[in-house]
C-alpha cells in the first residue's frame, strides 16, 4: 500500500477533525500541521508556516518530502495555493484558484447559478463606485428585510439582513469604512430575502462526479433560539432531519450535480470539497452560498460520521477516481456544542487555563479551536476554544452526551448555546406518526 506524508494547511477546529481522520488511515506514513493548533499536535507534528507565504510553504514541503497537501481554509484556496503548489508538481486537495471563486466572489457564484438555472434569491450586481444607484435601488423596494453582501471574503461579517432603505444606507456607510470589509466590496449583491431553515450539504467533486458525504445544520448566531449576532457557529449537529431521502436527491440532482457541471463547462473544474449552504424555503431549495471548503463548526461532526478513510476518500477526489466511489455514514447522529470565551463574538480575553478535557465521555471527542499550550498546560486562546462532539443513536443521545461533557469542562468565561440540536429534535418530534 502507497502512504503519504500528509501536510494539512489551517489551524481551526476544522483543521483537528480533518487530522483526526487523516491520523486514522493506514495511508498515512506522517502528518505535519500549518500552523496546527494543541489538538492538531495529537495527530502530527505542528509547524509554524506562514501559510500566506507560499514559498515558505513550497520549501517545507520539498524539505520534509510532503506527498500530499490538503487546505483547510477558503482564504489560501482564494488565493491560489492549489494552482501555486500543482506547479511544481504537488498533489493538493482542495480547489483551484478560479474554482474557489465560488465562494470568493458572490457576484461570480451568483452569476454561475444564474448561468446555469440553479436556484437560488434574485439578486442584482453593484460595482463599488455605484453606491448612490444601491442606495436608489433600495429605496425603490417595497419588500423589506432586503440582504446587502460585500463581494469579496469578509470572515463572515460581509452579510446584512436590512429591514429598510435607511439601515441598508447606513450598513453601505460601515462597509465603506471599515478598513477590511472596504477591501471585500469590489462589488456590491443586493439579494432578496430568503424565509426558510438554513442546512449546509457537503460533496466531493473530482471535477466531474460529485458524491454527497453528509448534511448538517449550524448554530450561527451568538444566543438560544438564533438570537444576538452571528459567529462563525455555535454548534453543529448531522445528520439534519430537515432532509429526507427525496430532498437529498432533489438537492443533488438540482443544485450539486449542476454546479459541478456549470464549473467544468466554464472550463474551471471544481475538484475538492463543496459545500452548499442552503435555505430550505417554501418554492424548494435555494443557494444562500457556496465555501470551496468544509464547514467550521460542520466539520467536526461530518468527519466522525465517516464510514470510509478520508484520506483515500480525499486521494480519490484529487486523482478524479470519485465515479467507482461509495459513501456510507456511521449510524447515529453526531452534535457538535462549541464553548467559547466570554465576550465573543466581541472582545475577549485569552490565556484562562482549561481544566476536564480529560474527563470526557466515551463517544465524545473534543476537537480543539482557540486554544494553545503554555507550560504544558492547555490554555484559552480564541474566541471559538473547543468544540466537543457526542455521538449517539439518537439525536437526544448524542445532545445529552456533548453537553454532559460540556458541563465537566471549565475554563473563566467560558460561554455556550444550551440549544444545540434542537431545531433537528423538533423536526424528529414532528415526523413521528
Ligand atoms: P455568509 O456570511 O455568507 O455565511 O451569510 C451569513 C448568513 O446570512 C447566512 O447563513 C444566512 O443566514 C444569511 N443570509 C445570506 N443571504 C441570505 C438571503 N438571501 N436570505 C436570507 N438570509 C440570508
Ligand atoms: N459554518 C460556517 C462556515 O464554515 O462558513
């Protein structure tokens, strides 16, 4: 059997669940982690890269032998790390440059699905010095909330929901002026109002065959019940009920087998993981997004939930072999509860010792997010810290057991939705006969 030394790109919880199934293939020979985070360093050798400087990135990987590189997070993906390493002949998982403008460019993702009729909110394109013709255009509107996207990458803060022409005004005055979401809005998408239950489906595409591999449902909002402001997500459950068999099938059939054809017939293939963000509204399913990535909080409950070896699984994607492919998902349900540090999505204070991460339960695992490791002691040190994931045969079961661990893990501040899952726990409830 072949075996690879493994380089994974990302520092997120996201990044400890991919090296957590990485760890598990009898494929991997050594797995090295840029930058890592203490969960990652369980799995593999951490390495202090500056991934933006992709140079750097191609000496370590000549230096260390690296055979196969697999990218966490959408922004080297932007940037074409992909096209950069296939150059000198590396093999990388993860989109190409173009491919990736899926997600780095809403108005070119809005434009591919209107190209290629898949559904998803009428929207209309501004160009940056148009902001007096947005702020008209809003004013002609009669239906409120109206959406307003910066064009480009924004780490999530690039997405306002407008309930009037005056706070649509007001949020294209903070976009312009705010130093980083300035530099996203190129382009300006005013997007109609989508109503409906939001879930995030994930694919592997070689560029021509897709596969789905799991659905689940975020927790994007700071508050219970999807109150206060949005984070990055609170926690994750999968599968989702939200979707049966039939919806699976539509969704695929109309939305992910479509947008993977759309990208090879723009001659841009689409090779890596993709994840759709959906709403669930009442004329079907619609795109709210796509990320050229897995999800974070998704992620850590999507990998565990895995029949098959990710690293073949991610081997087979890269080397277009997906067609003699099959994918199968543990039985059970998996919820995932992020605890967080006081303050977040605001200011927040690091360094706060983490106590219990070794009295977990059997069938939970804890994948780290914001956390680092001084004098050998695991310490708080971002916003999102540890994301700790049940898994159970229920959904209840495997809520019950993420938050009973939860509850044995401290650190000061920490903060936590006590309503993860629930949403799907309604849905079980109400599909009962
Ligand atoms: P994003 O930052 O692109 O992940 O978008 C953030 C969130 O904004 C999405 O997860 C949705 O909850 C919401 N959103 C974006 N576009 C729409 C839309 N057209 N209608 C309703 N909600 C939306
Ligand atoms: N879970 C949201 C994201 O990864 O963008």
């Amino acid at each position: 059997m072949e075996t690879y030394k493994v380089l994974l790109i990302g520092s997120g919880g996201r990044e400890h669940a991919l090296a957590w199934g990485l760890a598990k293939s009898p494929m991997l020979e050594s797995l090295f982690i840029a930058p890592g985070n203490p969960g990652t360093a369980q799995f593999g050798t951490n390495v202090s890269l500056d991934v933006d400087d992709f140079e750097a990135v191609l000496e370590f990987i000549e230096a260390n032998g690296i055979t196969f590189v697999v990218i966490g997070p959408e922004k080297p993906l932007v940037d074409g790390l992909t096209d950069y390493l296939e150059d000198y002949g590396h093999k990388v998982f993860g989109p190409s440059k173009a491919a990736a403008r899926l997600e780095g460019s809403k108005s070119y993702s809005k434009s591919i699905m209107q190209k290629y009729g898949i559904p998803t909110a009428a929207y209309h394109v501004f160009e940056r010095h148009e902001v007096s013709q947005i702020r008209e255009y809003i004013s002609n509107m009669d239906v409120f909330p109206v959406v307003l996207k910066a064009d480009g990458l924004a780490a999530g803060k690039g997405v306002f929901i407008c309930s009037s022409a005056e706070e649509a005004s007001d949020v294209l005055d903070t976009i312009l002026n705010d130093v980083n979401l300035s530099a996203a809005a190129d382009f300006f998408v005013v997007e109609e109002f989508m109503q409906g239950e939001e879930v995030s489906v994930f694919a592997l595409s070689d560029g021509q065959t897709a596969k789905l591999i799991g659905y689940a449902q975020d927790h994007k909002r700071i508050g219970d019940n999807d109150t206060g402001l949005n984070t990055g997500g609170m926690g994750a459950y999968a599968p989702a009920p939200l979707l049966d068999q039939a919806a699976l099938e539509h969704i695929f059939n109309t939305i992910v087998q479509p947008t993977i054809d759309a990208m090879a017939m723009e001659a841009t293939p689409y090779k890596g993981v993709l994840y759709t963000g959906l709403m669930m509204t009442s004329e079907g399913p619609k795109v709210v997004e796509y990320n050229c990535r897995f999800g974070d909080p998704e992620c850590q409950v999507i990998v565990p939930s895995l029949e098959q070896d990710l690293l073949e699984m991610m081997l087979m994607t890269v080397s277009g072999r997906l067609e003699y492919a099959s994918f199968s998902s543990k039985p059970g349900y998996f919820c995932s509860v992020v605890m967080a540090s006081k303050g977040y999505p605001g200011a927040y204070m690091k360094g706060f010792p983490i106590q219990g991460l070794g009295l977990v339960d059997e069938d939970v695992t804890v994948f780290h997010s914001g956390t680092a490791e001084i004098d050998g002691q695991i310490v708080t040190h971002g916003g999102r810290v540890l994301n700790v994931v049940g898994h159970g045969m229920t959904l209840q079961e495997a809520i019950d057991k993420a938050y009973a661990s939860v509850e044995r893990i401290q650190f000061e501040g920490a903060t936590y939705r006590i309503d993860i899952g629930q949403k799907g726990l309604r849905r079980v409830a109400s599909s009962r006969p």
